[in-house]
C-alpha cells in the first residue's frame, strides 16, 4: 500500500473515531429508543425468522399453535404455542402450558441463549437490516 492511501486511511479512521466519540449518552438513548420502536413495528418479522418453519404455511398464522420450540425437538402431545397481535400493536408470544410470554426480543433472547436484552437487539438489528435468501419456489 502506498504512504499516501495508508495515511489517508489512518487520518479517516481517526476521524471517524472521533465522531463517534462525541455522541452524548442523550443522542445514543434517544437513537436505541427509535430502535426499540422499530424493533415494535416490526416485530411480526422477528417472529416469522425465528417461528416461520414451525407453521404448516411457512409464515406465522396467528390462529394457529405450534409446540414450543424452547422445547424442540420434542413435540407436544396438544401445542399451545401462540403468536399473536398485541393491543399496542407489536406481537408477542403465549404458552398457555407454560405460562411463558414475552416479545420478539424475550424470544431472541432465549432462542440464542443471549444474556441481555441489548444483545438482543443487536442481533435483532442484524434480523432486520440484513436481506433475507428468498427460498427456491419452482412454481414461480
């Protein structure tokens, strides 16, 4: 690499830093807030990454259960696994044989054994942000 490409990367890189670094606690709050309202808005496809294999259609029908994956591969004798629309509008999960019920990050959390809700989201945000292989059809 030439001097001139390598000095230029490390005066980019630096500036870069410090842009980062100048972001307040305030502006990195409010933009985790506008995340968690993505993440609300778009729930349903959180659900539908994780859930969607489980459905005979291939995507989350709200009317239909499923055996609790927290459990698979083991099925249930009687599924009582359920997504479903909220009031506020986000989807969230219920199983009635359990008890368990929760969000699209409680569900993220347990399927992918993380630890916090923050890591989470951030395999929430890769979810969302990253294109999904559309699956072969041989009818289309």
């Amino acid at each position: 690499m030439e001097p001139f490409l390598s000095a230029r990367w490390e005066e980019q890189s630096i500036t870069s830093g410090r842009t980062l670094n100048l972001l307040s606690n305030k502006t990195i709050q409010e933009i985790m807030m506008h995340f968690d309202e993505v993440i609300k808005n778009r729930s349903f496809e959180v659900f539908k990454h994780y859930l969607g294999q489980f459905y005979k259609s291939g995507t989350i029908e709200q009317k239909e259960k499923i055996s609790n994956p927290f459990i698979l591969p083991r099925k249930q004798v009687t599924p009582s696994f359920n997504v479903f629309r909220a009031l506020d509008g986000q989807f969230i999960y219920n199983d009635y044989a359990t008890g368990d019920t929760g969000d699209c990050v409680t569900l993220t959390m347990k399927l992918g054994n993380f630890r916090t809700r923050r890591e989470a989201k951030a395999h929430i945000r890769y979810v969302l942000l990253t294109p999904q292989p559309k699956k072969f059809n041989p009818y289309e």
